[in-house]
C-alpha cells in the first residue's frame, strides 16, 4: 500500500467589498472595457480597514473545516501561502493557528508569490507521506490592495484579496495513478528574473514598496513555463492531458488561462475560471478556484486535477490529484 495525501474538505472567504472595473474609471485614465479586454476580470473583493491576511485565513480555514465535518484539534500542521503577513513575524500560520484554538501541532508560513499555494501543496504532501504529520491544512490567503500603487493603471485594475483553503489527510493506495490524493508535483524558480514581477520595498530596505510587473514579460514566460510543468507532473504521475477532468489554474489573466489551455490541447470547459470574479488573488487564486468548483458540482470524487501556477521569483510549478 502506498500512502496517499488525499483531499478532505476546501473553503474559501472573500472579504465583502465588491469593487467593479468601473471604481477604476474615477482615478484612473482606464475603462472597464480596458481591464476586461486585457484580463478578463469584472470585479475583484478588498479587504476592509483594519482586515488582515490571518483574518480572512482563519475564515476559510473554517469553512474547510466544515466542509470535511473535521475540528481544529484535528489537525497536525497547519501552513499558510501569502506574500502579505500581518507582521514581518510571527507567521500568519501561527496566528490562524491560535484563532482556530489550534493548541496542538505546528504551523509556518510559505512564501512564493502567486506560486505559494502550489509550493505549500508540496510541502504538506511531503509531510504526510514521510509520516510527520497526518492531516494538513494548507492555505493561501492575500491582501494584496495594501501594496498596489493606486496610480499604476497597468497594476492596481488586476489584483484582488482573498482566502482558500484545503485540508489533506493521510490515506491509501495501491500506488498508481487512479488512487485519490496527490499523485505528483513540479516546482521550478529562476531568479535572474526577479525583477519581471517584485515589490520594490522591503524589511531590510528600511521601506515598504508597492507592486512592480513587467506584464508583456511575465505573460511571455507563463504561457509556456505553465504548460511545460503541468505536462512534466503528468508525465511524473504516468497521465497525459486526456486523462485530465479539470485544469485549476492560477488566475491571474484570462488570456494566459487561454493560452495555457491552448498549448496544452484542452478545451477551456475544462478548466475552472473565476478571474472575473476575484481578480488575481496571488497565492489565494488556486483554492479559491479548487472551493467554488467543488461548490458549483464541477469538481467530483475521483477526479483528476492538475494546478498550476507562476509568481514573482520567477516561481512556478504544478500538482497533480485526484480528488
């Protein structure tokens, strides 16, 4: 038998500001047209005054638990992806931890950008399988209106905050591509190209900063680098695209989701998009997407479904499960 990082339950939170394409209009020389034409995206959620990003983790931290009929005292480790903690430290992880009244366990942060959620993925699958622990909650969870330049028009439109979350837990299988959980994953980071997507502040620069992209660039490189992980953890797992039921990719432009369907040869009915709704959510996107396809009666036990995602670093990479 081999052991299994099978999915539990999965939740998400947005936080209850609505802001549409058109709040933009009044600031900025930008249209609705403008953003949706080049993104995709119609609307997106931001974080009240005062909201954090253990906030709005601990909320789907909640709705996950609910979702798998689990109590906080149930888990072993708990890990957050975000590249917006609350402070420089402790983690975030530690602070959902406590306002869970998660008093067993470990907790810890991830930090890789838009890639996080796929990393953290890694990590808590890793946990499992070597037997540390026997049931994770990963989470990734952004405020990312709090480092938006308000007068970059080809940034501020395209960022949005939020909350997923997802619980694994230890299960088994016969050690091939049709057991449930993870099967495989792929991670990737180059950093001679840190200066295509960065914040441009920071602890040790003594400053804040606000979010820098180079967005022909980036879209350059994900397309391509997109396609080449997700096809690289198939080929780990023994699966090729026609095996798949459902793409979740990171939803950060509806012309790279496009395109990375495109070159892998898969129709976009395959694929779950909520760029329109959310905006790019950074390390939030993927189990915000994995939640509201599940709630929507797309994604189904036993399914396969292969994430994938690329941030700042650059980072990228991919899992493949089954549900």
């Amino acid at each position: 038998m081999t052991i299994r990082a099978q999915v539990a339950g999965v939740g998400h939170y947005l936080p209850e500001r609505v802001v549409p394409n058109s709040e933009f209009e009044k600031t900025l020389d930008t249209s609705d047209e403008w953003i949706r034409t080049r993104s995709g995206i119609e609307r997106r959620h931001f974080a009240a005054e005062g909201q954090t990003t253990s906030e709005l983790a601990t909320r789907a931290a909640l709705a996950a638990l609910e979702d798998a009929g689990l109590a906080a005292s149930d888990l072993d480790a708990l890990i957050v992806a975000t590249s917006t903690p609350d402070l420089t430290f402790p983690s975030a992880a530690t602070m959902v931890q406590a306002r869970l009244g998660m008093d067993q366990g470990f907790a810890f942060d991830v930090q890789a950008v838009c890639a996080g959620f796929v990393y953290a993925l890694t990590n808590a699958n890793a946990l499992i399988v070597s037997g540390v622990a026997r049931r994770v909650m990963v989470i990734g969870a952004e405020t990312f209106s709090r480092i938006l330049d308000w007068n970059d028009r080809s940034t501020c439109v395209l960022f949005g905050d939020g909350a997923g979350a997802l619980i694994l837990e230890a299960g088994t299988g016969e050690g091939s591509s049709d057991d449930r959980g993870v099967l495989s994953v792929d991670l990737h980071s180059d950093g001679r190209y840190r200066d295509l997507l960065y914040v441009d502040g920071g602890v040790s620069t003594n400053s804040i900063g606000h979010l820098r992209m180079e967005g022909k660039e980036v879209f350059r490189h994900a397309v391509g680098k997109l396609a080449a992980t997700a096809e690289a953890a198939m080929e780990k797992a023994g699966l090729t695209e026609a095996d798949i039921d459902w793409i979740v990719p990171h939803q950060a432009n509806i012309r790279i989701i496009q395109g990375t369907a495109k070159k892998l040869g898969l129709p976009m009915e395959k694929v779950i998009v909520t760029v329109q709704d959310h905006g790019n959510t950074s390390a939030a996107s993927i189990p915000m997407a994995l939640s509201v396809g599940k709630a929507e009666g797309k994604i189904r036990r036993g399914e396969l479904v292969v994430t994938e995602a690329i941030g700042g670093g650059l980072a990228w990479g991919a899992v493949v499960l089954r549900w």
